[in-house]
C-alpha cells in the first residue's frame, strides 16, 4: 500500500459520509503527518451555491476553546497570572458579586483561573438560554458582559468550584474577560498579537469582533445548528465570543496545532499541564478527559485501545482539532452541522486514525505512544 492509496482512502471515506447524509451541506477535512507522508486536505459539498473548496475560511465552534486557553498560557508564562489566582483577583466587583450562589453559599471566592479552564467552575451554561433568546427575538443583543451578569441573575449553578465537570460557554466567557483585564486589550487583539500575527494565520479571525490580515478569495463556509445558519444572525458572535469565535481555513488551524505541539505556543511543561491535569468528563462522553480546553482519549479495551489515543478539542457543530501522537498526525476537520457533534469523533478515530494505524503496521513504522 502506498501513501496515496491511504490518503484516497481516508478521502473516499469522508466524502461518502456528507454523500450519504442530506442535513451535511458542506464539510472539510485535512489529515496531515510528516512521519506518514500523508498530507490530505478535502472539502465536500456546497457552500452559497458554489462548491466547497479547501480554500474556505470555516468556524470550527468550540475548537477556538483551544486558542482561548492557549494565550491564558501564555499569560502564565510571562508572570501576569497563576492557573490557581482566583478569577476575583482580575475581574470587578460588580461582576464577582453573587457569582457563584450554590444551595445559599457564595463560592464566588473560591473560583480560580484552572477551574474556568477545566470546566469545574460549577457555574451554568448560558449560551443555549442566550441562543434559544437570540432565535426567539433576532434583535436580543447582550455583551459577554452582559452574558455573565445574565447568567448569574437567571441561572443556578450546578455544582461547588472544583465540585465536578460542568461544560459551559461561561467559563471561556469569563478567561476571555480575565484576559482583556490583564492586557488592557480587546481580546480579539490579544489573539491577533500572540497568535495569528506570530504564526502566519493570515486569513484567520474573530467573527464579529476582527477581520483577517489577508481576506480570503473564498467565501466563509456556512455551518448550522439545528437548521439555521449560525454565520447569518446578526449579532450571534456576542454569545460566541472567547467560548469559540475564530475562523480560518483548516491550513491555518494545522499551523496553530503544529506549533503548540512543537511548544512554539507555549512550552513543553505548560502544555504537558494543559494536557495532563484533566478530569473525567462522564456520560455521555464516555472515555474522554478534559484538561484545559483539551480532549483526551482514555483507554476503553476493544472500543478504544492504547494506540487510538489523541488529544484535542471539539466543536458542536461537528468539528474537531486533534493531535494523533501513534502516527505524529494532525487530523481537523468539520462537517458542519450540529447533528454531527458526537458523530464527528466517531469518524475521526474510527475512520481516520483506524486507517493510519492499519497503513503504518503495513508500513512496519514504529507507533509511538508519546
């Protein structure tokens, strides 16, 4: 087997999933290892009546988690905040106020940095309430702000700080704030200075809050949640925010993943912490943990063995950003809709990183578990 037979392969197995599925309307798919000589990059389908090409700038959803927390650690390193600070230390009085009222008892003291990265803050999710209240009424409009001081006023808590994993868009909202506080920056200023500009991602930005250095040839690909396109309501990036707002074609994204692999982002000891201090996220996410903003496989015998293991970040609407150590492979990629969201991941490991794994044992290439 050559590394074109693979890479057709793995082509031919994506591009039958969005053939044989009518709510995908275009999806995209790049897998990229030196070590396999495999470097595919594949769009499908059709976006504004055009076809899709690779070119495309895509908005991979909560896979900007990934960014968010990538300069919270950049932070770290530079001195201007520990993981363990707790986030009253960087944000204001009024937005601290009554934060975090669980069962009577304020905890708003008690919520750090690493809490907020980890996802065991405890505090509840706003962003579907805010998206439900955006699809009712197209003209609701609320700041990140203004989403918080919302979320504390209508939402109870699910838990103690550090009590258990919660998933929430309040968390990123909230780094993002901590992040604008330390810099004195907006925070789609600080993401273009610490990693757009310093990586070449010129055709990357934050919807509705930047615009790219160089504007795309291709139009913006659409993606849906539950049947309306997220990318044509006014005003939606206020509830996307530092919770998952970049766009940028997949090639811009396999920049961002190969230089955090290669610690060009951050160093090794911070990204081994971001990686390693995770928690179980439980049902219905059987096998994987959560580190900051990282997804971790476990190990499941016969469902998911030790060679299978990879780690990175997810996004709702079928996306997905991932570090394949076995086979040194990045593997991103979306579908585009919202009814992908637990699908995507099957596809990846079960299709995709099945097919390496099978083409480097043919190969008699060394699988390394590092």
């Amino acid at each position: 087997m050559k590394e074109e037979d693979v890479q057709n392969r793995i082509e031919s197995l994506f591009r039958n999933q969005v053939r044989n599925d009518g709510r995908v309307k275009n999806a995209y798919l790049l897998v990229d290892s030196d070590k396999l000589n495999i470097h595919l990059n594949a769009a499908a389908g059709t976006t504004d009546g055009s076809k899709a090409h690779i070119g495309q700038p895509n908005h991979l959803a909560s896979v900007g988690k990934l960014f968010t927390a990538a300069l919270i650690g950049i932070l770290h390193e530079r001195g201007q905040l520990d993981y363990d600070d707790p986030v009253g230390r960087y944000l204001d009085a009024d937005l601290m106020r009554s934060l975090h009222v669980f069962k009577g008892k304020d905890y708003s003291d008690q919520i750090t940095i690493r809490h907020l990265l980890m996802q065991t803050s405890g505090l509840n999710d706003v962003f579907y309430h805010l998206w439900k209240k955006k699809m009712e009424n197209p003209d609701f409009r609320i700041s990140p702000r203004g989403a918080i001081i919302w979320g504390k006023e209508n939402l109870q808590p699910k838990a103690v700080p550090g009590g258990r994993h919660f998933y929430t868009d309040t968390n990123y909202f909230l780094l993002g704030l901590i992040i604008e506080s330390i810099t004195k920056k907006g925070f789609h200023e600080v993401m273009h200075e610490l990693i757009f500009k310093p990586l070449d991602m010129e055709h990357a930005w934050l919807y509705g809050l930047s615009e790219p250095e160089t504007a795309s040839d291709y139009p913006t690909a659409r993606l849906y949640i539950k049947g309306h396109d997220l990318l044509s309501i006014e005003g939606i990036h206020e509830i996307d925010y530092a919770g998952g707002s970049v766009i940028a074609p997949l090639k811009d994204f396999l920049s961002f993943m190969k230089a955090l692999v290669g610690h060009r982002i951050v160093k090794k000891e911070t990204l081994d912490r971001m990686i390693e201090d995770d928690i179980p996220m439980g049902f219905p996410i059987l096998g994987f943990n959560y580190g900051y903003s990282i997804w971790k496989t476990g190990t499941i015998p016969l469902i998911l063995p030790r060679e299978y293991y990879c780690w990175g970040c997810v996004g709702v609407t079928g996306a997905f950003m991932f570090y394949h150590p076995g086979t040194e492979s990045f593997i991103i990629g979306t579908f585009n809709d919202f009814s992908w969201r637990g699908k995507a991941l099957r596809f990846m490991a079960g299709k995709v990183i099945k097919e390496l794994l099978q083409y480097q044992e043919k190969k008699g290439i060394k699988t390394s578990y590092s």
